[in-house]
C-alpha cells in the first residue's frame, strides 16, 4: 500500500480498488492491530454531517476492501470482524522507507549460483539445446489452445467480451428547491433512477450501486477524481427542482475519457407524471450511450400513477434507512398514509393487511405481533405487482429473518 500514491499493489501490479474501500483501507493500516468502530467508519468516510445507510454502506465498503485483498471472510487474514463493535485489521504490517524518487527503484533478482562440484564428482552436462521443430510445435500447439478458448467463450449464450461493457455512475441529484426538507425527494429519485438504469441491459451495461455514489453528495469533485474513484466510463449528475405538484430535473451526461458533456436536458413533470420520471431518465441515459434496451427492460411492471401515494412512500422510505425507533415508528406512519391513499384504486384481496415494516435490529415490538403482519404485507406486495424488485427484496428479508429460509 502507498499511501502516498493512493495505490495498492500486489506483485508489482496495481489491484483496482474504489475511493471508499481506499479509504477504509487506511484507516485500518493506521488503526492497525486496534479495533475501529463502526461509527469511526463513518465518519471518516462520510462525515458526520452526511446522512448515510450506515449498516449497508460499510458492509458494502468492507466487502470491497476483502475482495481486493482477496481475505477469505471464514479464515480472515486480514481484515477481522469483532460482531457487534466494527473491524480490526489483523495482518502484519511492515513500514517501508519512502524512496529518494518518485518512482521505487527496481529490484533486481538475486541470481542463484550451483555449487562447483567437487574433485570426485564429475560436473553436470550443459543442458543440450532444444530443436528448433520443437520449439515451434510448442508455440503452434499454445496459439491453438488460444484459439481454441477464444471460440468456445463465443458459443456460448450471453458471453460478452469485457470491452463491451460500459459503466456507468449516476451521482446523487442535487436539491435545488432551497428547503432541506425536499432532500427525501432527490435521494429517492436518484436511487429509482439507478435501480431503472440497472434493468436496461446488465450485460453491456454496468451501473454504480448507490452506497457507493451516496458519499458524492454535496462534494464538489472533479470529473476525473470522481471516474477514477468510481471506475466509470460515464458520469451522470443533475438537479431537481419541485414547486408543489411541479417537478424539473436538470440531468447532464459526461464522458469520462475527454470530460465532454455530450448530453443535456431538462425534464418538467406535474402530477402522476412526476412518478414515471425515473423511468424516461433511465431509458434516456441508456439511448445516449448507445446501449440496446433488453426485452426485460419494459416488462418492469405497471406501476400505480398517484402522487398522492408517491410521496408518502417516499418519506417513508427515506425515515425506514435511518433505522432508529423514532425514525422507523414514523415511517410507519408514511407507509400507512400511502396505502391509505393508493387502496381505493387496488384489486381487492380477501385478507388484505395494514403493511407495517419490519426490521430486525430495530427490537421495538413483540415478534408475534410484528411478524404475520410482515408476512402479509410481502405477500400482498407480491400479489400486486411480482416483477418490482422491492416487492421481491421484502419478501426476501421475511424469508430470511422470519421463516429462516436462508436459501
């Protein structure tokens, strides 16, 4: 690791690795040996003024930063995990002198000399050469093989070679209405706006989860800062302004190789309009890189156009990700309002719940009550609309932490 630099290497070789699992990385260097806390984490990363998903995002962080080490999670060599508390970085550390230039000076190898032998053992025959035809029937029989792999990847259905995958990282819309209390608004529009660009076509395009484009909120980062940070081939950022019913978002994309602009536009949405708004972005971010909508793009599923709904469940969801007591209790209330709302337009189900979300490391309520009420509402959610993937994702979290369904 050199600091210094900002690069880690293994072999000589640099091992590519996010901004944030980097810093992490340091963290745990300098921290070597002592435990750091979750919360420490965080604010090194974050800052303690920027709100985060902390459980998801640090996970997410750690998990990055043991892929590029390649630890194994069972058998940690470096990076351990104290249950509850936070992370230790366990390996040994060796400091190294900094060199007297900027590049290391190269190290030739050691050569190895054979023993001279002695006087009543003979020395050893020079190795003879190696015929020529040999030689090339080696070489021959390699660039067969290569051939021959190169053939067998192409038959194969969906095999993509990795040049044709572009990436992509939408960072979080900034808040232009002037109040903080509309921050709810932007962060949910820029999470669906991913989880749409997401669906386009995950084989050629590849999408920057949001726990790692959230810590860019509110930072201002150069274009290329921000690619090399994140790996991407092309940068989305944009704005959103809101007057009661009335929605613009500004979206810019930009070209990472030449940090060109090479698309802009403004977006004007009023009333349920305002939900379908995720989905004209993707699309048309996916349509400026040039990349085919998979058929799976447009069977997402139709979604119920009332912003009555809309933005309750968006607070909601917003207060849900602060996963304290007071935070979770009054997006409950967001949940409800939202249903209430959006109920005299469903198909109606013979045992349909009040949905009351379900957490598990909130504690707050007896597990008899809260759980069939967790269960319903996943199934409920399901019976409405099967292809969203937060319908599935909840039906996922009942299984695992109700059912003990781990499969």
């Amino acid at each position: 690791m050199d600091a210094k630099a900002y690069e880690l290497r293994r072999l000589g070789r640099t091992v590519k690795i996010e901004r944030l699992p980097m810093d992490l990385l340091i963290l745990l260097l300098e921290r070597r040996g002592d435990l750091v806390s979750r919360e420490e984490i965080v604010d090194r990363l974050w800052g303690k003024e920027t709100f985060v998903d902390s459980e998801n995002s640090v996970n997410t962080a750690v998990r990055k930063v043991r892929a590029a080490l390649r630890d194994d999670t069972s058998k940690p060599a470096f990076v351990q995990t104290v249950t509850g508390k936070g992370y230790r970085f366990c390996a040994v550390v060796t400091t190294l002198p900094a060199p007297e230039t900027d590049q290391p000076p190269a190290t030739a190898p050691t050569p190895t000399v054979p023993p001279a032998p002695s006087a009543d053992q003979p020395a050893a025959p020079p190795n003879p050469p190696r015929p020529k035809w040999k030689i090339a029937a080696a070489a021959a029989v390699c660039l067969l093989l290569i051939l021959a792999l190169l053939l067998a990847r192409a038959s194969f259905p969906g095999s993509k070679v990795s040049g044709d995958q572009v990436t992509v990282a939408l960072l979080p819309f900034e808040n232009l209405t002037g109040s903080p209390d509309q921050d709810y608004f932007a962060d949910g529009l820029t999470e669906e706006t991913i989880g749409v660009l997401g669906r386009v076509n995950p084989q050629r395009l590849k999408v920057i989860a949001r726990s790692s484009t959230s810590g860019y909120k509110r930072q201002a980062k150069g274009i290329n800062q921000a690619s090399e940070e994140l790996g991407a081939d092309y940068l989305v950022d944009g704005s959103v302004r809101r007057d009661q019913e009335r929605v613009r978002v500004t979206v810019h994309l930009i070209r990472v190789r030449d940090g060109a602009q090479i698309w802009s536009e403004n977006y004007d949405r009023i009333g349920s309009g305002v939900i379908q708004l995720q989905d004209d972005l993707g699309n048309a971010i996916a349509r400026q890189i040039q990349v085919e909508l998979s058929p799976a793009a447009g069977a997402t599923g139709q979604q119920t156009r009332v912003l009555d709904a809309y933005d309750p469940y968006l607070l909601g969801r917003h207060s849900f990700l602060q996963i304290t007591p007071a935070a979770i209790r009054k997006s409950i209330e967001y949940f409800q309002a939202a249903i209430a709302r959006i109920r005299p337009m469903l198909s109606p189900s013979p045992d349909s719940p009040n949905p009351t979300p379900f957490s598990p490391s909130a504690a707050m309520w007896p597990p008899r009550e809260i759980w069939p009420l967790a269960s319903k509402a996943a199934l409920e959610a399901l019976r409405l609309n099967s292809s969203l993937a937060e319908a599935q994702a909840s039906a996922g979290w009942v299984n695992f932490w109700l059912d003990w369904d781990w499969n």
